[in-house]
C-alpha cells in the first residue's frame, strides 16, 4: 500500500518513491529540490495526557491541515513516521527563501487549529517544528544528503525551542536573509500570497497511477 491508514496521507513507500522520481527529475532539469520536515512538538506527552484515541485524531487533524496548506501542484506529503511529516517540493519557484515561507505557513496554520496542549513546552497549544534544506541536485551528489540536512535542521529547530533561545519553532540550512526576516516579522505578505493562491491539486493521498 502506498497509503497512510490513520492519516490518508501518502506513507513512507510512497514518499520514498516520489523523492527518488524528483530527485532524478530535478538533476536532469538542473532545477533546486527542497524537502521540508515536520515533526508534532512533545506528542508522546500529548499521548499520555489525553489517550492514544486523542492523540490519533489530533494527527489525521494535523495531516488534514498541512495538506491543504499545499497551493503548488506538484508539491506532495507524506506521514514520515508516527508524528513526522515530509514535504517534497520539486521544480522552479523553490529556493531557499520560498520553502521557508512555505514552512513558515504550514507550522502558523497548524498553530492556528488552536488543539489544547497540556503537553507542550513553549504555549498551550499544539504545535510543530520544521527543519528545511534545498539544493540542486549533482550527478556526484547522494539524495540522503538533502534528506539528512532537512533532518539535522529539524533537530536544531527543536533544540532552539525546548531551551527557550527562539519561539520560532522552524529552522533552515540555508537562506539566512530570509530567516532574518521571517524573524523580524517580514513575512506576513508571503503568508498572504500562499493563501491567495489558487487551490490546485496536490499529491497527498494517492498512490501511483
């Protein structure tokens, strides 16, 4: 099966697949590939404070709310693992800058379904933290790298949070300028512009034709 059961979401074969196809399409296009991790902040503790019964309806919530953050066709998600979400975003229009404020969107309206959290450690509701990387794939270069830089920066960007350094709950490897910027605030008119995209089709829940 190519589908999450909890969640409808594409599951982990599937995301391996089609990161594998962009991967490939990306290095013959010469065109940057971005990957974005998500991962549901302190959702063990969620788990043993409201019941694993809970805790499964607040994932196909979750799933549900990311997947139609998705404006661009062509982007995909996939549940990752229990509380982790990956995002592909293949072809033009997805340098640094733009997946940042794509993630950026995707942790505000996670924040914004407003789930009562016991649990968390930076406010009283559920959130998520993202780690982001691009790059433009090389004839030399190994796909796991880019999965592996989007992962180490979902580990600083949790890191940041539980110390308490940063209440941004994202982080990326790259773009600083534009992490300034997010930072300061400056990001409120991307925001507007991904919600006034129209909606077109996403790849979430399907399998391969």
């Amino acid at each position: 099966s190519y589908v999450d059961a909890l969640t409808s979401l594409a599951n982990r074969r599937r995301f391996d697949d089609l990161f594998a196809e962009e991967w490939r399409r990306s290095l013959r296009a010469g065109s940057p590939l971005s990957l974005i991790l998500l991962d549901i902040d302190s959702f063990k503790g969620y788990n043993d404070a409201y019941g694993h019964l809970v805790g499964d309806d607040c994932l196909k919530s979750v799933a549900l709310c990311l997947a139609d953050g998705l404006v661009r066709s062509g982007d995909a998600i996939a549940r990752y693992g229990g509380e982790e979400f990956a995002v592909i975003m293949p072809a033009e229009g997805t340098e640094a800058h733009v997946t940042l404020l794509v993630a950026e969107h995707l942790r505000r309206r996670v924040e914004r379904l407003d789930v009562p959290s016991i649990a968390s450690k930076v406010g009283r509701v559920l959130t998520v933290s993202c780690g982001v990387a691009t790059t433009i794939p090389g004839v030399d270069d190994d796909p796991a790298e880019l999965f592996r830089r989007a992962d180490e920066a979902l580990y600083r960007a949790k890191r940041l949070k539980l110390d308490e350094l940063i209440t941004r709950s994202y982080t990326i490897d790259e773009a600083p300028q534009a992490f300034a910027d997010l930072a300061a605030g400056r990001n409120a008119r991307g925001d507007r512009q991904l919600a006034e995209q129209p909606e077109r089709r996403r790849t979430h829940a399907r399998g391969p034709p």
